[in-house]
C-alpha cells in the first residue's frame, strides 16, 4: 500500500431505499475491527432520502456521511425540489459532492459548480469537487486542457482550499468496467497535483480516482503515484465487494 490510500467515498447513485440500511452493518464492524481500517477514511453518499437513515445509523462509527449534490442557493427559498448546504449540513453529513459528470451531462455549468462550491464551504461542508473528460475528449488529446479548465472554474476565488478533495473521473470509464493505463493515469494525475498546488495555491492536495473500480482492477489502481483514495459507485452497492476492495489496499 502507498500509505497515501486513505480515502475510500460510496457513491450511490440513484439507488438504496430503507431496507439497504442493514448492508452497512458489515461495514461498520469491519471498520471497528480491522486495525487498518481504523486509520482510513470511510465516506458513505447514499441518495437523499437515505443521508438522515444513515447518519444515524453511523453515528457510533468512524464511517462519515456526504450528500451527492447541493443547490447553489445558499438561503432557504422556493426552488421546489432543491436542497441547499444548510440543510444538509444541519444532518450532520460532513461531505457533499460537487459537479459528477451525470449533473454535468444534465446540464451543470463550472459556474453553477462554483456557487455551490461556495456554498457548501459557507455551510462547512468539505467537497468532493469531481472533473473529467469524455472518450473523445480524451482521443484528441484534450484531457489535460479540459481538467485544466474545469478546476480554473470550478474553484475560481474559492479560498478555504483545504476543504477540498478532487475526485478524477473520466467519463468514460464511468459504469464501463474501463480503467485508464496506469501510467496514462500516473500523468493525468500528477498533472492534476501539480496545477493544484502551482496554480490553485493547494498545500496539500487530495487526490481520488473515481470509474469502474472494482475489487479486480483495485490490485492495478492501488500501485498507481498520486492518489489518496477512490471514489467508488456500483462497487460501493454491495458491502463485500467495498470490503473487498478496501482490503486489498492494505496488502
Ligand atoms: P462506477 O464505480 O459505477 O463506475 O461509478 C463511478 C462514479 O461515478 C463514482 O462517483
């Protein structure tokens, strides 16, 4: 393991009702037992309707919780449908995630980003900001550009920097069962780091690799540079697999 593996984030999508609630319990315990997971970072974004369910039902563990998106709209007010980081702070979720590719396909702007970046740090939220480019984004060459561009804007005159984690997704590995070469990842990666930290004045930037992780390719990912964790959705469903996954980091 490179150490620097800490976090591991469960995107759940647009999935879970109640009854997946008892599917933590094995999480849980293994979080309480195993002496290498006690020092991970364990974040769960269940949909919604799920944040209070689960942070309830983690307030006893070291398992943290996030929201999946927030309004930019930071007071309280009509837009019907919506939920600011006020109120999902006030459930006392700690994260929230910002800009997934599936918002960004429905039309969310860097800018719209942006405002609810402020947004959720007003509220003291810490942020999983996501970038990434699409597959012929990627076979022109433009990735680097791209991810450029999305953090210039993503982050413009953002000042609490240490709040902020950026997740790594290329679309197109996205539900594909695709990773990236690890040594194109390598690079993209360390392009990331370096930008963060020479132009967006980061210390220490947080890192993650968001698409199609599972508990086969993780023996791959694990050994890439740059990285401090994953951002992990259909694996994150089922507890064995996340389990798994996460154990394998260890080794
Ligand atoms: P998959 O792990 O299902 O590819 O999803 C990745 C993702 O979008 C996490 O935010």
């Amino acid at each position: 393991m490179t150490n620097k593996l800490k976090y591991f984030v469960a995107n759940w999508k647009m999935y879970g009702h109640l009854k997946s609630l008892k599917s933590l319990d094995k999480v849980v315990k293994f979080q309480k037992k195993n002496k290498k997971a006690k020092k991970i970072k364990i974040v769960y974004c269940p949909p919604f309707t799920l944040l209070y369910p689960f942070v309830q039902k983690l307030k006893n563990s070291n398992i943290k919780t996030g929201a999946q998106n927030c309004s930019f709209e930071s007071k309280y007010g009509p837009p019907t449908g919506s939920i600011n980081a006020k109120m999902i702070k006030s459930l006392k979720c700690e994260y929230v995630i910002i800009g997934h590719s599936e918002k960004r396909a429905k039309g969310e702007s860097d800018q719209i980003i942006n405002k609810k970046i402020q947004s959720a740090l007003k509220n003291k939220l810490k942020v999983i900001l996501c970038i990434g480019e699409t597959l012929s984004q990627r076979k022109k060459r433009k990735t680097k550009k791209i991810l450029f561009n999305q953090l210039n804007r993503c982050l413009k005159k953002i000042e609490n920097k240490n709040k902020i984690i950026v997740a790594y997704e290329p679309i197109w590995s996205i539900g594909s069962g695709l990773i990236p070469k690890s040594k194109d990842l390598e690079k993209t990666l360390n392009h990331i780091e370096i930008f963060l930290i020479n132009k967006m004045r980061f210390k220490n930037p947080i890192i993650l690799y968001g698409g199609s992780v599972n508990p086969k390719n993780i023996m791959l990912l694990k050994k890439v540079s740059y990285l401090d964790g994953f951002l992990i959705g259909g694996a994150s469903q089922n507890s064995n697999k996340f389990i798994d996954i996460i154990k394998k980091t260890f080794n």
